[in-house]
C-alpha cells in the first residue's frame, strides 16, 4: 500500500489508499543485532529511513475510481479502500 508522500503511478493513474483497521500507534523495534548500529548512526546525526510496509485486502464496494486529481490537472486518482492485516518495517535502502 502506498499512503504516502510516496504514491504509486500506474497507466490510469496515481494511488492512493485509504486504509481500514489501521493500527493507532506505530512503533518500530529493530532487530537486536541492529540496534546498536541504529543507535549509534541516529546518535551522530544520521537520518534512519524506514519504510512501513501495510498489508491488506481490498473492499470492493467502498473503493473509487476518480478521474481528476488535485495534484496535477488530467492526471487520474485511484482510490481503493483497503482493510489493514499486517505491519511490516524496513530499512530505507
């Protein structure tokens, strides 16, 4: 699923997901054998990116279809709607 602020361009348009059963706290915990790394990079001032990867199941009667976005004039915007399963974190490459 792509929430955003990174979308995912198709040939009918971009998307953009409206989750269901979205978890209210995300909290991220690394693995052991990474924190340390983490701890130290993010200490001396470096960004760590994550990626929060949600999967899901589409609901086929709630989900739309536009044909205008509010991005950029003629672009289309597909909007399904999806009920979240699982949660998943990883490292930004």
């Amino acid at each position: 699923m792509a929430l955003g602020p990174v979308f995912t361009a198709t040939r009918w348009g971009q998307v953009r997901f409206k989750a269901d059963n979205l978890p209210g706290e995300l909290i991220a915990i690394p693995p052991a054998d990474s924190l340390d790394r983490l701890q130290r990079e993010m200490a001396a001032g470096k960004i760590v990116e994550l990626a929060v990867i949600m999967v899901g199941r589409l609901i086929p009667d709630e989900s739309m279809v536009y044909d205008f976005s509010h991005d950029q004039e003629g672009l289309g915007l597909i909007m399904p709607f999806v009920h979240v399963e699982d949660v998943q974190y990883v490292l930004s490459p």
